[in-house]
C-alpha cells in the first residue's frame, strides 16, 4: 500500500509539474470564438495586473505569444507551433528540461531572435544538433520566413508538447504580427499552491475585462488530467484489494489460534474468566500480529521507495508514461494513516471471529483434543 500510495503521488506530482512548467497555472488571453495557435494580440493594463497580484496565492504573470509555423531542415519539413517569450520570463523550468545547449539569451535583443529551443522529438525527426541553423515558414500574406540557429534542445517527455512546440524570442512574433511591442498573445499565471487552483483561476477570471477568458492548466490539457484522474480510481481497487486479503488472513489466523487455544478458553471460563477478557486476549494477540506485519511491511515498502528514489532502477516508456522511470513522492502522513486504518479496520473486522471464543463450552473446551 505504500508503493501505491507513493508511485501515485510521485507519478502525479512529476506529470502535473511538467505540465505546469511549460504552460503556467492559468492562460489568460483574448476571447475569439474560433481559438487558434496564431494568438489575437491585447494588452494587459497595469491596473489589472495590481488586480491580479492580489489574488490568493498569485505568484508571477509572463507574456508568451504562439504562431504556427513550418520548418524545413535536411529536405524535411516539419509543422511546428513557436512559442515565444522574453526577458521577462523565467526560464528556469526551461533550462531544467535541457538536455544539451542553453536557453535564450535576451542580453542582446537582435541576436535573441534568431535563437531557437527544439525538442529532442524535432531533432531526431529532422536529423538536427545544437548549432545547425534552419529556415521557418510562416503562412501569412506576405508569407514570411526566418533563419533560426538551435542555441539548445529540450525534452519535456510530454510527447503533445515534445512533437509540437519550440520556443522563441517574443519580439519576433510581435515583428511579424506587426503588433506593438507592448501587445502580447497571452500571459501564463503561475501559483504557489496547485490544490487552490479552481478558486484562484475564478478570482483571476472575475480580475480580468470582459473580452479576455482565463483557463486553467486542467482545462487547457483535459485529456492529461482525465488520465490522472483515473489513476487515482486504480490506486483506491489496489488499496481496497490489500486490505481485503489482510482482513482475510487476520481471520484465518484469528480462528486458528481459537482452535489450537480451545483447551486454554475452557479453562479460563473455568476458573471465572468472562468472555470479555477471553475475547481481549485474542484481540491483543490479534493487534501484537497485525503490529509486526506492519514493521515488516514499513520496513519493505519505505525500503523499495528509497531504493526507486535514489537509483531511478524501474525504467518507464517516456512516449507512454511522460516520464522515464518509475517516480517515488511519499509523506509521512501517508504512512501514518495507512498502519492506523489498517490497524483499525483488521481490529473491527476482528471483533466477529473473536466473540467465537465466548460461545465455547468450557466442559466440551477442556475435553476437546
């Protein structure tokens, strides 16, 4: 049950922080009735940014601004979606998935528009390294198209983001847009607690004038979240099919130690005991038991989850699992409350078997062989 609680908890915490990572908490841009990739420029006043500041557990806002284009590299051509960011943005997250090169360097604002971030999914499609330069098309009248010179290659291992998204200077977009250079496609919003996300996305939401939307993480990447949902429905059959087979074998071992113990129940009936102390013998014997399965099984469980934790030995198909090895996240609260419900569920599930004892005959109990 630990492993399942722990495996759960990494698995979701790992998948949610990637997602979170690349695209903020909650998106906000202009409402259009037919949303596209290629974002309709707005521009956020500054006093609704004091109002959104002042959200519970608001903690930064960064403009971005997407335009689909097509690459084409080594006699292969690729539709692809430039994400665009400035010097505004934290990059921290970005540089955290890099797998080779570095991320945009805004120190000189004309050399930052001809850099560019790919996927390793992009790389391997189009046969290219760091430093190998490209053109992009982008389809508009004119239609327009722009070298761009690989500064660093990135692996999300969300293959939806892997095989769509590369990641560019901001200004570029503005330029070809021809928008402002105030104007942006949208901000990401980002949080510090995740668990308040419903009620922060509403009051950002309530923040914003009436022709810009704002939708969460969740929304925004529904078939992700769906997935994960369902793995908690997994994690609750696993759990209840473990402590249904404790339950199970506690009893078994319970009306054995009733059988073998016979002769000791006529006994104590004999010599006055009442059948509430018989029944607690057996109930202390019963918990003494149920105590050192739970030592040898927290022994085991936070051993294996140590294990997982350090050495990363359970590998996992990226394409599949958006992940590459099994991840491991446990509390000690966890813990704590898995003994204690195991604990008490054994000892209630117990109470029937163990009131066996009292219905013994002390006479047939001493005479039985």
């Amino acid at each position: 049950m630990i492993l399942a609680i722990a495996v759960l908890r990494g698995f979701k915490s790992e998948v949610i922080e990637k997602q979170r990572g690349f695209g903020g908490d909650v998106i906000v841009f202009q409402y259009e009735l037919n949303p596209s990739y290629d974002n309709t420029s707005f521009l956020l006043e500054d006093s609704t940014k004091s109002k959104l500041k002042k959200v519970p557990h608001f903690k930064s806002i960064e403009p971005f601004a997407t335009k689909p284009g097509i690459i084409n590299a080594n006699d292969e051509i690729e539709g692809v979606v430039l994400k665009g960011i400035d010097k505004t943005y934290n990059q921290k997250f970005i540089s955290s998935i890099l797998v080779e090169g570095e991320g945009i360097d805004f120190s000189d604002e004309e050399n930052a528009t001809r850099q560019i971030l790919i996927s390793t999914y992009i790389a391997n499609r189009l046969n290219l390294k760091l430093g190998d330069d490209f053109l992009m098309y982008f389809v508009q009248e004119p239609l327009r198209k722009r070298k761009f010179e690989i500064v660093g290659i990135f692996n999300l291992g969300v293959e939806e983001i892997d095989k769509s998204y590369v990641i560019g200077n901001l200004a570029l977009i503005q330029r070809l847009n021809n928008w402002d250079v105030n104007t942006v496609g949208g901000y990401e919003v980002r949080l510090d607690d995740f668990s308040k996300l419903s009620e922060s996305k509403n009051q950002i939401y309530d923040a914003l004038p009436i022709d810009l939307r704002a939708v969460s993480i969740v929304e925004y990447y529904p078939e992700v979240f769906q997935w994960l949902d369902l793995l908690d429905v997994n994690t609750e059959v696993i759990l209840f099919l473990m402590i249904l087979v404790a339950v199970i074998n506690m009893i078994s071992a319970l009306l054995i130690m009733i059988l073998e113990r016979t002769q000791m129940i006529g006994i104590l009936k004999a010599l006055g005991f009442a059948n509430g102390g018989i029944r607690k013998i057996f109930l202390y014997n019963s918990a003494y038991l149920i105590g050192y399965g739970l030592l040898l099984g927290n022994l085991m469980g936070l051993g294996l989850c140590y294990i997982q934790n350090k050495t990363k030995l359970i590998k996992l198909d990226t394409t599949s699992y958006y992940i590459d090895h099994v991840p491991i996240s446990i509390k000690v609260s966890d813990v704590l409350l898995l003994n204690l419900g195991t604990l008490i569920v054994c000892l209630l599930v117990l109470l029937i078997p163990s009131g066996l004892a009292s219905r013994i005959s002390p006479v047939k109990a001493i005479s039985f062989k």
